[in-house]
C-alpha cells in the first residue's frame, strides 16, 4: 500500500484541527447538562423538604463523570474545549455539592476543605500556566479515579448522616471511599505539581 501523499497528510490534519476545535459534540452537550444540573441539586439539598431529591440528583451527576470522556473517546469526538470542560464539571459538581451539603450539615466542614484547598490550588496554578505559557496540563487517569472515589464518598457519607436507609453501613464505605480518594487526590496533586514545572521550563527552553 503506498503512504499518503504530503497533501494527503496535510488535508487529514486540517480535518483533525477542525475537529478537535467544534463546541457542538455529544460529549460537551453531556459535560455542559452536567453543569445545568449543579444549581438544581444545591437548591434541592439546602431545603430540608427536597434534600433526598438533590442527594439523588447530586449522585447522578457525579455517577456519570466518566460518560462524556468515554463517549468522546469512542465517537472520535475529543475536542479540546472537551478536554476542558469535563474536569470543570467534575471540579464544579464536587464543590457545589460539597457547600450544599456542609450548609445542609450533612458533610464535615474539615473534609469537604480538604478536597476544596486542593482543588483551589491546583485551578489557580493551571490558570496561572495558562495565563503565562498558553500551555495546558493534561487531566491524569489517576485524578479522573480520585474523583470518582470522592464523589462517592461525598455521597454515601451524606448519606449516612442524614439518617437515611442502611446508613451505618453507607457511612462505614463512604469513609473507605474518602480515605481512599483524598490519599489519591493529594498524590495527583504532587504529579501535577510535576508537570506544571516540566511545562514552565519547556516554555522556558523553547524561548531560550
């Protein structure tokens, strides 16, 4: 079989630059209904009349941070607005619920600062990244685990407190699932830490 021709190659990467530029994929609709959700699972778990409702909604919405990535995987549709907007609604949903569900009194103030003192710095330090070098650390698969172990946690715990259906057990896991995930996350966080040093001094040597 002959190799494509360098107008060929050129054309494919002009096709794959378009793509990954598009804002209306089914992937960011998914990340941006995620989103669209957040200020109705917090207004539903303040109100003690709804906060069943809104703990339920908040775990949908936390239970599906994997789809948009996976669809976007499987449909070709990975666009770099998409590499962004899906940690942002992770990052979104996990503070949200966890404000809410601290003013509600359902989750330990100390926890829920330890998930949010890490997720504020680690978005000002790829701000500032961004802001400097034009430059973007990629989301780790371990952070995307992280996540998804906190969310759960966040849950369950809430759960728990609450008072709600078998909830010694949802306690007992829910601190599994938190002592778990904020060990993964603080270890992300020194990864990140890594690559944000790596990208600054590739920036650096670049314009050197």
């Amino acid at each position: 079989m002959s190799r494509p021709t360098s107008t060929e190659g050129r054309h494919d990467r002009t096709r794959g630059g378009a793509g990954a530029r598009r804002v209306l994929t089914v992937p960011n609709a998914i990340s941006f209904l995620r989103i669209a959700l957040i200020p109705v699972f917090v207004l539903l778990i303040v109100d003690e009349d709804t906060t069943f409702s809104g703990l339920l909604l908040f775990g949908v919405v936390a239970a599906t941070d994997w789809i948009d990535g996976w669809v976007a995987r499987a449909t070709g549709q990975v666009t770099e607005l998409g590499k962004v907007l899906d940690p942002v609604a992770d990052r979104l949903a996990i503070a949200a619920g966890l404000i809410a569900l601290v003013v509600r009194g359902a989750f330990p103030l100390v926890a829920a600062l330890l998930i949010l003192v890490r997720d504020v710095a680690i978005l000002l330090a790829g701000l500032m990244l961004l802001a400097k070098t034009g430059a973007r650390i990629e989301v780790r698969y371990l952070g995307k685990v992280a996540t998804f172990s906190l969310m759960t946690a966040i849950g369950l715990i809430s759960w728990g407190t609450l008072g709600y259906a078998l909830s010694p057990a949802a306690l007992a896991c829910g601190w599994g699932f938190y002592a778990v995930g904020i060990v993964e996350y603080y270890v992300t966080a020194a990864l990140y830490v890594g690559d944000l040093r790596r990208a600054v001094s590739h920036v650096g040597s670049m314009q050197t």
